[in-house]
C-alpha cells in the first residue's frame, strides 16, 4: 500500500481548479463507456508549483472517471501516486467508490502502454490498420489479449493496485473488460490516438430475507 493511500491531493501540494474547457475527444472516450444516462461531465486541471500535473474528467451521474493529462515528474518527492490522486479526485467532486463503474484514458502517449495495446490486439488477431473502425474489448483473464494488454501497462497495473488497496470502498470491484479505441492523431506524426476504458464489476448482493410487503412499493434508485 502506497504511503498516499487515502490521502488527500492538498497534503502533497497540489492545488485542485475547475477547468471550463471540455477535454479533446471527449465523444471518443464516450463510446468507449457506453450506456451513459447523461452529458454531465466536469473537468479539473490539478497544479504543483503553477504547472499541471493532472488533468481529468467526472461525471458522478455516469459513475465514470477519466485521465487526459498524467504528468507527474516534476512533482518532488514524497509523491502522491496516481492512483491514490484518482481515488480523492473522484471523492471530492461528490463520488463513492462504491459506486465507480469506468476508469478511462484519454489520448494515451506512455509508449510502453501504447506498445502493450497494440500486442493485445495483435493477440487478439486484430490487423493493425489504423485507425481501426470499431472499438475492441478485451474480455476477462483467459481472453486473448488479456495477458499482453497488462504487461508493462503502467495504467492497468495501477488500476489492478487501486482495486486491492481500496477494494473495501469500491465493494470488492474487479476489472470486466477494457475497451479500447485508436484513431487517427494529426497532431502527432507516426502515432495514432489511443484510447481505453476499464469497465468495473461487483457481485450482486443475495437476498438475506424475505421481502415484506413494502418492496412492492416503487422505489427510484439515486444517482
């Protein structure tokens, strides 16, 4: 467990702002979540010493939450890890982790996770004509692809740490599928635009008792 765990970003100086421009791509990384209930997003940039270190977006109404910018180096040390900055962003703008449904990432640059997905596709016998037309999903562990989508992946392997280090919070949570997106970048000569989202899953809780005769009352769950 990291030395940040639970920490807030405050305690590390860092400074949290709300950012009234919408992030590039945003419709991408919406097709990669699927089934949202509603176009409500809000995106903060988070500052160390007047330079961005963070720069993400929340919707609480989508359960989802998505990195654009992760530059973390210039933070001097202690510093927080990003999975712990991921847990008090999404806290702080009014979420519970038990209800976390989507983590994503946004115009992905690591070079070793862009070498990780594009293995995975090659696995999963995907040609690597970009950019590609659909999305791809990457299935549960024994799914083609699924081992080579986590090697090196610096993302995936902080997500798979964030889920057992506050596994108690997100309700036992584990990763479903990953769906992943490419596009052209003209902005970047040789690399295209890489996008994934981790799609969460909970075991249903099992009924303890029988219902009374108020469960057949209409109820309407809270966002």
């Amino acid at each position: 467990m990291s030395s940040s765990h639970g920490a807030r970003i405050e305690q590390y100086s860092l400074q949290r702002h709300y950012y009234e421009v919408p992030p590039p791509d945003i419709d991408v990384m919406w097709e990669c979540m699927g089934d949202l209930v509603a176009d409500w997003w809000h995106t903060y940039n988070v500052m160390y010493n007047g330079h961005l270190a963070n720069n993400y977006t929340v919707s609480i109404l989508n359960n989802a939450y998505f990195t654009t910018i992760a530059n973390l180096s210039n933070i001097q040390e202690p510093r927080m890890k990003h999975r712990d900055m991921i847990v008090d962003n999404y806290k702080r703008a009014g979420g519970l982790l038990s209800t976390l449904e989507r983590i994503g990432f946004n115009l992905i640059t690591n070079i070793q996770v862009y070498c990780a997905i594009q293995t995975a596709l090659l696995a999963k016998g995907v040609r690597l004509t970009f950019p590609l037309e659909n999305p791809v999903t990457v299935d549960r562990p024994n799914e083609a692809g699924w081992d080579e989508l986590f090697s090196n992946n610096v993302l995936l392997i902080g997500q798979r740490k964030l889920l057992d280090e506050y596994r108690n919070e997100l309700r036992n949570a584990w990763i479903q599928k990953i769906v992943i997106i490419v596009r052209d970048n003209p902005d970047t000569v040789g690399f295209h635009a890489f996008y994934m989202v981790t799609h969460l899953a909970r075991a249903r809780p099992q009924a303890t008792q029988t219902p009374s005769p108020l469960a057949w009352v209409t109820r309407y769950p809270g966002s």
